[in-house]
C-alpha cells in the first residue's frame, strides 16, 4: 500500500479511508454497491471502468484485495501527483472532473440519477452534494483509522 501510494504521489492514510468508506468497512474486494449502481472492489470500479482497464467487475469481485490493488493503482494513474489532499483523492474514485476542484464544487443535484445513488452524502440536505460533503464522511473514517490503539 505504502509503495503504490508514493508511486501516486499520495497519503497512503488517504487511500486507506477511501477503501475503507468504498466497502463499508471490510476491504473486501467483492463488495458490491448497496445503492445498486453495478460498482464492486476496494474502489467501487463501476463496469465500464473495469472494461476500460481491460477485465470486469465480475472478474475484480474474485480477486484478492492485494490483487486488485494493481487495478486500484491502475485506476488511480492518471490522477497521480493531483490527490495531494484527501477531498481531492476521493474525487479520483467519487469524480475525476471534480479532482482539482474547490470544496465548494457542486458534483450532484437532486433530481439526477447521480444524486439518487449519492443522496446520503448531502450532509445539509439542500439537495446537491458538494466535494467537501463527499469527502466528509472519508474523512471521519480517516480520524478514525488514526486514532491510537486502531494503526496497526
């Protein structure tokens, strides 16, 4: 992990939260997305991201979480250099155009299909989520993962 995230110029700590947020908790790398959008893995590849990188969600969902890491990291390429704070490296997972976005930078309004999947990360209920609401809840999961007694 620590060797694939200095390859991407990024936190590993960052990495770690947005894995863990992906799969609830479990790093498992056949979770699948429980607001039904087809996405499965330690990063949620949704099916045409999985094609794009030459195999398929249902081919990922068999792997190890160490094999799949080469897919994560694979995915994550393009954006290396750019996640240098963790809203910014969710955004590479959540949504790439929103990557050197500011906080403020409405990715989903209500009314769109994108915001009925993501509805529970609109933190203030005005009916659009921001990069920094998306974030929010990664960011929680990190503070949590770095407390004492939970660093392995």
């Amino acid at each position: 992990m620590i060797a694939i995230a200095g390859r991407l110029a990024m936190d590993p700590n960052h990495l770690m939260a947005i894995m863990a947020f992906e799969t609830g908790r479990t790093f498992d790398p056949s979770e699948t997305n429980r607001a039904g959008s087809g996405a499965t893995g330690l990063i949620q590849f949704m099916p045409t991201t999985a094609r794009s990188l030459g195999t398929s969600t249902a081919v990922l969902s068999r792997m190890s979480a160490i094999d799949q890491l080469d897919y994560v990291e694979a995915y994550l390429a393009p954006y290396a250099g750019r996640m240098q704070d963790l809203p910014s490296a969710y955004m590479a997972v959540l949504y790439p155009r929103a990557v050197d976005k500011a906080p403020g930078y409405v990715l989903f309004r209500k009314g769109s299909k994108a915001y009925k999947l993501n509805r529970g990360l609109d933190l203030n209920g005005d009916g659009q989520v921001t990069k920094a609401e998306a974030a929010a809840k990664v960011a929680a999961l990190l503070a949590e993962g770095l407390r004492p007694g939970s660093r392995g």
